[in-house]
C-alpha cells in the first residue's frame, strides 16, 4: 500500500535502519561522492526522527515498522500511488527508515540510492475499494480490487511511504516509543528510534505515495489489473 517528500527492517542500528548498510549504498552515476552529498544524507537521516511525530499532530498515520517484516529487498526507486475508502487494521506500529535501491539505478538521482520513509505495519488489515497506480511515463499500470461485497486483506503489511493522507483514529495509542520495544505487530525497529504504536487504526479515504509493501498473506477479490490514461 499503501505519511512529507522528503519522508522516504532485523538488528539496525539508528543510522543503519534498512535492510541493507546506507554507507554501501549505490551512488548515481555522474554525481561526486563528496562531503556535501555525506551531509545532506546525514541530515535526511536526522529529519526521520521528526517525522512521525508531525504525522501523529496532523492526525495522518497508516504505516509502520521495517525492523523484523520490513522490506528485504532493493527498491526500484519509482513511487506507486494507493488509495481506498477505508482502512481498518489490528496491531499497528509506525516510525522511519531508509529505503535503498539496487546498485547502478538509473532512478538514484542525487540521494545516492536512498529514500526516507515512514515505515508502517499492521498486523491485521481489511481495505475497501482498493487501488494501486503506477506512472510508467504516458500510461499507468493500474490495479483495483475490493470494490465488491468482499474487502481486500492482509496479514502482516508494512508499507514504506512519503507521503499519507486520510482521516485516522486509532485505539490506545502510544507515542515516544523507542522503536526496538513496539510488541503490537510482528516487527521491530532500530534501537533508539522514536516509534508509535495502537492497538487499531482506522483510516476514511486513504491516500500514500510508496516505495515498498510487503505482506504475509494478501487478498484481493476482484482483482484486475489494465493500463489507463489516469492513475488512482
């Protein structure tokens, strides 16, 4: 699925959150790899912690952990738009992380391969009417399902996003968490990172722009899947 632009999981440290070590991540070609490239990451990398937090003020939130469940895998670096009615999900933790892309990515740009994000995990899922676009220049991969009796499901979801909107509740939530300690889906964070968790969450007319989802068992009746002029 599917929290800024700038927003871009097993045993990270604070300044190593992804799955794989920032400090070998790919660089783009063309681009020097110099102090002023080390100091802007650094800075991204510090604008992580902030992040949740504002998401929490503005009432925004729907994604969570890249610590045990997290992604696994390099990012292509092109973002997917997803959107749906409603949202509602059982164990829920949330706090930020960096995404890399695979070596040589011709989407690295200036970032030197690495995306922040708000990761976010649910333990449980339900989303109805969903949709997923991707703008692959001209034309959209476009997929929907859940738009029937029958809502899309999930176990296990985690999402990597910049960008959510939407109206959201959630249920005993806690904030300030240290991200190593969240216990309400099955993952875990970096020691040291400011994290959030709630028992549930419910979110009308969702919207996330993301670089990453993973999940244990995802259902999507009524699937189809077609190019269109027109993303979700």
């Amino acid at each position: 699925m599917a929290s800024s632009p700038d927003v871009p999981s097993t045993g990270n440290t604070p300044e190593n959150p992804g799955s794989s070590n920032p400090s070998q991540a790919p660089h783009a070609a063309g681009h020097t790899v110099g102090g002023d490239r080390r100091g802007r990451v650094r800075a991204r990398r510090a604008a992580v912690m902030a992040v949740p937090a504002t998401l929490v003020a503005a009432g925004l939130a729907v994604l969570t952990a890249q610590g045990a469940l997290g992604v696994q895998f390099a990012i292509s670096g092109m973002p997917f738009t997803v959107t749906a009615t409603e949202l509602n999900g059982t164990g829920f933790e949330q706090f930020g992380s960096l995404d890399n892309m695979a070596e040589g990515s011709p989407n690295a740009g200036d970032t030197g391969g690495q995306v922040l994000v708000v990761t976010s995990a649910i333990r449980n899922a339900t989303l109805t009417k969903l949709c997923q676009s991707v703008d692959l220049g001209g034309t959209n991969l476009l997929i929907t399902a859940g738009s029937g009796a029958q809502k899309v499901s999930a176990s296990d979801l985690t999402t990597d996003s910049t960008e959510l909107s939407g109206d959201a509740a959630f249920n005993n939530i806690e904030i300030g968490n240290d991200a190593s300690t969240l216990n309400k889906a099955r993952a875990k964070g970096p020691i040291g990172v400011f994290s959030q968790q709630a028992d549930t969450v419910r979110i009308a007319n969702l919207r996330q722009t993301n670089y990453a989802t993973t999940a244990g068992v995802f259902k999507l009746p009524g699937l189809k899947l077609r190019f269109s002029d027109s993303g979700c």
